[in-house]
C-alpha cells in the first residue's frame, strides 16, 4: 500500500512553532500522528494542525491533570483530529 504512520513526540511537540509546516510536509500518503500533553494545546491550534494534515490527535497527560486546560479535560482527545476540530 505504501502508507507510513509517521509519529510526533517530544518532548512536547506543540512546543515547536513550526509544527504545522512540519506537519503539512508529511507525504499524503502517510499518516502523521501526534502525541501530546496538551500543553500550550488551544482550540485554534487543533484547527490549524488539522488544516495542515494531521489525522489523529493522541492525549498522553502529564502526571498532574491540574495542568491541562480545563477544554482540554472535557474533550475526546483518542480519534481523529477532524473530529476535534468541529464547533457548535
């Protein structure tokens, strides 16, 4: 088939400002893949990273929940980005 799941860990990746550019690179056959704590993670960057091509958005929260915005708590970070792009 030649589809690749490529994986973006850290550290903490979306400490990185370029992720998106990063993200928009992966070929379309290939799948990116992100692994988070959510750190720095807004509505608006989910929009953006989806825009740039990423498929799955994967929660790995740090030790201290008390971190994480409290959005970030109450979504389903464990499918597609898409899905967590969607509004109201």
């Amino acid at each position: 088939m030649g589809t690749s799941v490529i994986g973006l860990t850290g550290g903490e990746p979306l400490l990185r400002e370029d992720l998106e550019d990063i993200i928009a690179t992966i070929d379309k056959r290939s799948m990116p893949v992100l692994f988070t704590t959510g750190y720095k993670l807004t509505r608006t960057r989910v929009k953006a990273l989806k825009k740039a091509g990423l498929e799955i958005l994967k929660e790995c929260p740090s030790h201290d929940e008390n971190r994480l915005p409290i959005f970030y708590k109450k979504m389903d970070f464990s499918g597609p980005a898409q899905q967590q792009a969607k509004t109201k």
